[in-house]
C-alpha cells in the first residue's frame, strides 16, 4: 500500500488524499496582462524534475504541499504552506 505523509496526522493510505495541482505562483492581478493571465492558466511544461505540489487529507480536511520528484514518484517532504513553501 502506498503511503502519502499528512503534515497533521502522519503516514496515511493515498486513497484519503486528493491531488491539487502543482504549486505555482499567481501573477499579480493587478498587472498582469491577458497573454500572462493565459499562461498561468493553461500553460504548463510537462517537464519531470521535483515539483511542490498541493495536496488535500480529507479526513482531517487538510491542504498541504508535498515536494514530489514526478520521474520516480518519490515524496521528498510534506509541509504546511506556512512552513516554508518558498
């Protein structure tokens, strides 16, 4: 079985998690133009590497970011967005 760390409540079975989407920062609505707004929301490169992505443990109804290498689908670590997502 294949485990996934909730930053609250510990190792857990995948099935109680949901997958967010990878971590990318927002332009600034306030000055972005249309071609960037279009970028932010349709583009993505596909490439495999390490990716902070966000991750939500539904029975403690947590969102979380999990650094994750996509070549070998290895987890790295898991944190809180406010426990240094930079």
């Amino acid at each position: 079985m294949k485990l996934l760390d909730c930053p609250n409540i510990g190792a857990r079975p995948t099935a109680e998690f949901t997958y967010g989407g990878e971590l990318r920062h927002m332009p600034d609505p306030d000055q972005a133009t249309d071609a960037e707004w279009a970028d932010y929301v349709w583009n993505r490169t596909g490439a495999g590497g390490v990716k902070k992505e966000w991750w939500f443990h539904v029975p403690s109804a947590t969102w979380f970011i999990a650094e994750r290498d996509t070549r070998t689908d290895r987890v790295l670590r898991t944190f809180l967005i406010d426990e240094g997502a930079s």
